[in-house]
C-alpha cells in the first residue's frame, strides 16, 4: 500500500475541513476559472486567425503572380502565362487551383456620389465557391452570355452603401487612363467580405473589359491568383513557385500584399501568450494559498507522522498528492466550462462583434483537442512544481511542538 496515497486520500475525502474548507474552495474555483479562460483564448484566437485568414485567401488568393517590372501601381502590366509555366502550377501537388485577373483603378458614379476602386477583372475559370458564401443579394457574372456578362459587376455591401446601390441597378463607372473611359455597368450581386480594407478596394466584373480597355490581345492578362491547398505551407509554396517561373515574371504571397492584416494577427499571438501566463499565475497563487492552509491545520497530525519516522519528503508527497486532487477537480470543472461554452459559442454565434472593428460578426472559435490536452497537462506541471516550494515548510516543523500545538 502506498502510504502517503492513503494518507493523502483520506485528508483529501474523509476530513473535515474547518478553517481550510473555504480556502480550498476557492482555489479550485480559481483552478476552474484559469482554464476556461485558457482554453477559451486559444480558441478564439485559432478562430480569428482562420476566419480572417479566410477572408483574405477567398477573395485574392494565397500566391499572385504578375510581371516583373518597376510597377507599383494596382494596375499590372500586361504578359502572357507560357505553356510550361501554366503546366508546373497543374501539376504541382500543393496548388488547389489557379485563374488569370487584372486590375484597373476606376471611379463609380451614382446617386449623385463618387467613390474611387479597383476594378478585378476576371474569366468563366475564376472559383465563386467562396464569393456565394458571402453575397447578401442577388448572383455571380453569368459567364454563359459572353454579351452581358460584359455589363455585370459585383460589389460588396460597403461600395453599395456608400453609393445607395442595390441589385439591379444601373451606374457608370469611369476608367483611369490618359482620358477618362466611362462604361455602364450593372449590379448583378453584392457580397460582404467583412475585411474593409477588401471591400472597400474592389468590385469583380469581366476580365475582357480590361483586355478591350488596354488594348492587350487574348492571351495577356495582368497576373494569376493561386489557392494552394495547406495555409501552412505558405512561405515554402510561395518560394518554390518564386523560383520556377521564368525571368520576366516574379510572385508575392498572400502575408506580402497585405502585411497590415497579417501582422495583426500575429500580434494577437502575443497577446494570448500574455493572458495564458496571467492565468496560470492565478491558479498557481489560489493553490499556493490553499497549500499552506492545509499545512498549517495539520501542523499536528505532521508532528505526530514525524514522530513515528516519516521523513520529510514522505510527508510532502501526502500534501502534494492532496493538492494533486484538488487541481484534477479543478481541471474536470475548467474542462467543462471551457469547452461548454465553446461549443455553446460555435452552436448558436450568441456573443457578437463589431465587424468594422473585428472583420466579423461574431466571436470565432476553433477548438482542437491538443491544444486542450496541452493546456490540462501544463496546469497540473507548472502548479506541481510550484507548490513543492510551499511544501518545504514541513521540514521546519518539530515533531515536538507540533503534538503540542492547538
């Protein structure tokens, strides 16, 4: 039988707290309430980065490839994706998809207001999967009628707000060049990215419009847009496409174009380290207290262990084992609150954002079980270690004037 086990459970289940009973309450409580708020933070955060990451990837794609040249405008110049280029991207493993788009500054004109954008041309190969997610009205180009697909035109709910804009509306939109060039154009949907710095920069129409516009034959195009298939695998991806393509042709990721957004991200990591650490301080501290409760209540029955041979360590692994079942307590209720409403949050979207603020509209979350297992195992490893500190007090009892003690 283990000695300090049976000891530890018959403190931990069968004695009657008096002065400790609270104490030691509170401290799981606190145990409790560090790992909800752990588990919760990681998820929220796992979940703004995915969402956002998402937001980003669905409308421009993770890789853009354009001509190299000393162009730093939103308008690429024209070239032509050679056959063996477009074949290493269709057989590169890592590659989901690609599609060819340009990009020309225009200014819309309706309602007696003016607002400045970037009109995205693309073809009948562009992916709408991610774009029918977020149209709030109306539909996507209609390919199949190459004629009227030269007039239809998508914008986001920021651009159509602005200009009190609805599906089916008719409006000019004037293109930037030596000569202003008006075209009529017509609302056929309207979406809600959610990131501003997106919808407030571009519509989507059709890729020829820019071909007749700059005067570029059928094959050029202002540059290609990659999907790759893992996110992670971004920066290695990028690279490798970087170093295939041919000498006039040079390839930015996703992080690149826009770094504002990225960077945010990243300092949300620091921030969630921050809580992480002010959490696991709070439990420690709670149990810390709740040990030396214990100790001092049980100065007696420790004189009297010391006095039949127990050793020091022998008696601190009892308190240990007792602090061990209060954490493990803790940890069951943490575990439940936490992923209760995580789940609770995931089911029903109940706790809302500003989306103007957050790029969403609710509280993201993206719960994986290692990030849970990690966080229970780190709790019980940090408050263990931590509460041998506190336990060393046993060793400056004496057996005598602790039997003695009331």
């Amino acid at each position: 039988m283990n000695f300090e086990y049976f000891i530890a459970g018959r403190i931990a289940i069968k004695s009657e707290r008096t002065f400790s009973k609270l104490i030691v309450r509170i401290a799981i409580v606190g145990v409790m309430l560090s790992l909800a708020v752990m588990i919760l933070s990681i998820a929220i955060i796992k979940g703004f980065k995915t969402e956002i990451q998402d937001k980003v990837r669905g409308y421009l794609g993770d890789v853009q490839i354009t001509r190299y040249d000393l162009n730093n405008s939103f308008e690429h110049s024209p070239f032509v994706l050679d056959s063996e280029t477009a074949k290493k991207l269709k057989e590169n493993p890592d590659v989901e998809y690609f599609y060819p788009f340009a990009t020309k500054p225009a200014i819309l004109s309706a309602n007696e207001e003016i607002e400045g954008i970037n009109f995205k041309g693309v073809d009948k190969s562009y992916n709408w999967d991610y774009i029918k997610q977020h149209i709030i009205s109306g539909t996507i180009i209609d390919f199949s009628d190459s004629t009227a697909a030269m007039q239809e035109l998508l914008v986001s709910n920021y651009t159509a707000n602005r200009l009190k804009l609805k599906t089916g509306d008719d409006f000019i939109m004037y293109f930037v060049q030596n000569q202003l060039r008006p075209r009529k154009f017509k609302i056929v949907g309207i979406y809600d990215i959610g990131v501003e710095d997106i919808d407030k920069s571009f519509v989507l129409g059709n890729l020829n419009i820019i071909k007749r516009l700059n005067n570029w034959n059928a094959n050029q195009i202002g540059g290609v847009e990659i999907r790759i298939k893992n996110f992670k695998d971004l920066n290695r991806v990028s690279l490798e496409i970087f170093e295939s393509l041919p000498q006039n042709l040079r390839s930015f990721s996703i992080v690149e174009n826009f770094p504002n957004i990225f960077n945010w991200m990243s300092l949300l990591d620091v921030n969630t380290n921050v809580l992480l650490i002010l959490m696991l301080i709070v439990g420690v501290i709670n149990m810390v207290t709740a040990l030396l409760i214990m100790i001092l209540e049980k100065t007696n029955m420790i004189g009297m262990l010391k006095s039949f041979g127990a050793s020091n360590w022998s008696i601190m692994k009892i308190f240990l084992y007792n602090a061990a079942y209060l954490i493990g307590i803790g940890l069951l209720l943490g575990n439940i609150l936490g992923l209760g409403l995580g789940f609770f949050q995931q089911a029903t979207h109940i706790f809302k954002l500003n989306q103007s603020s957050y790029f969403l509209t609710y509280a993201p979350i993206e719960i994986h079980f290692i990030d849970v297992l990690g966080l229970n195992v780190l709790t019980v490893v940090v408050c263990l270690i931590v509460l041998i500190i506190p336990s060393l007090l046993i060793s400056k009892v004496s057996p005598l004037k602790a039997i003695r003690f009331k």
